[in-house]
C-alpha cells in the first residue's frame, strides 16, 4: 500500500497541528492547515473567518449531502442549500481536490471521513494527557479568563459532539484511524517522525 496522503486528528492542545506541519516538512509534501481554509474560502466565497468558526465542528456529512457533493449538480447549484451545508460541499470537494493533486498532509475538517474510501490515505490521531495540553496551550496561546482545564473540555467537547454527530463514528477512537500517538509521551517531533518512519516502510 502506498501512502500519498496524511490525515491528522488531533485533541486540543496536543500538538496535532504541529506534528503535521513538522511532517510536511519532512517529506517535502504540501500541508494543508490554515492554507486549507484558504482554498475553502475562495471556493466558497465565505469569510475565512466563518470558516475557521464554524467549519471543523459542523461538517454535515449525511447521506444525502455525501451523494450531493459527489454528484455533478453540487457545482452548478450549490446555492439551494442552507450556508452550513454548502460549507460543506465545498471543504469535501476541495479535500478530494488537494488529495488527488499530489502528496499531502492535511489536518482535521473532517478529511479522514471524507476521504474514506481511498487506500492511499493514513488517518493519525494524536493525544496527550490533560496536564500536558493544558501547559501547552497557556504556552501558545496564553491565559485567558477561563481555566486551561475548561478550555480543553469546551473544544473537545464540540469536536466530539459533531464528529459523532455527523460521521457516526466516535471521535478519537482507536478503530477510526490507522495510528494514535500520545504526543505527551513521545513528544511532538518523535510523532512526526513515527509517522514518516510508517509512511517509509509502506511505500517501499
């Protein structure tokens, strides 16, 4: 199995984002992030601001908008459709888009779902405990009036809500994705190292 696309997962504050980028880096590939939020933007014409709210945690993936986004209708009449719903259309095509274009990292909106039917893709989730998250992100992002635990529980919470929600799977669970790392332990460059080690092994 060849593996020319990396999805990343990744809980609050663990470092997901940064495992990524590192990754990228580190297999020369393209890396989609706040770029992705781009491509998003243009192609939807909504604020990248809107997206970057809203986008990951409610990417409505039922039936009916997987057959509609797949079908060639969605591009010529998107507009029909509630805003929530053309966002999504939008970020399954163009992560369908980047995935086909060339080797990548892309990290969450959803695209271990959206690319699920594809053998050439390799869907991380990367964790750590809460003592670890908590230190990182008053690191990165400083204090703010709630505490760091409440923090971590918000964002979690919401991306668990919606991932069940609309994939029907259960976010973090260990039979969604190929590798789970716990970036507390390992540290974040050992797990983009790991992960580029198991992208090597496959692709030989």
């Amino acid at each position: 199995m060849s593996i020319k696309v990396v999805t990343i997962s990744r809980q609050f504050g663990s470092g997901g984002r940064t495992v990524a980028r590192l990754l990228a880096e580190k297999l020369g590939w393209g890396y989609y992030d706040k770029e992705l939020v781009k491509h998003i933007a243009a192609e939807s014409g909504l604020a990248e601001s809107y997206i970057l709210d809203s986008g990951e945690y409610a990417c409505s993936t039922n039936s009916f908008l997987f057959n509609w986004a797949m079908s060639a209708e969605s591009g010529r009449n998107p507009g029909t459709l509630p805003v929530s719903d053309q966002l999504y259309i939008v970020q399954n095509n163009v992560i369908r888009s980047l995935a086909e274009k060339g080797c990548c990292v892309i990290v969450g909106r959803c695209s271990d779902y959206i690319l699920r039917d594809r053998d050439d893709v390799l869907n991380v989730f990367v964790h750590a405990d809460k003592e670890f998250r908590a230190d990182r992100i008053v690191r990165l992002y400083g204090e703010t009036m709630d505490k760091p635990a409440k923090r971590l529980k918000e964002k979690d919470d919401k991306r668990r809500t919606y991932y069940r929600h609309d994939t029907g799977r259960i976010w973090g669970a260990a039979e969604n994705y190929d590798v789970t790392l716990d970036s507390g332990r390992l540290g974040v460059e050992h797990c983009s190292d790991i992960i580029a080690g198991i992208i090597d092994e496959l692709n030989k």
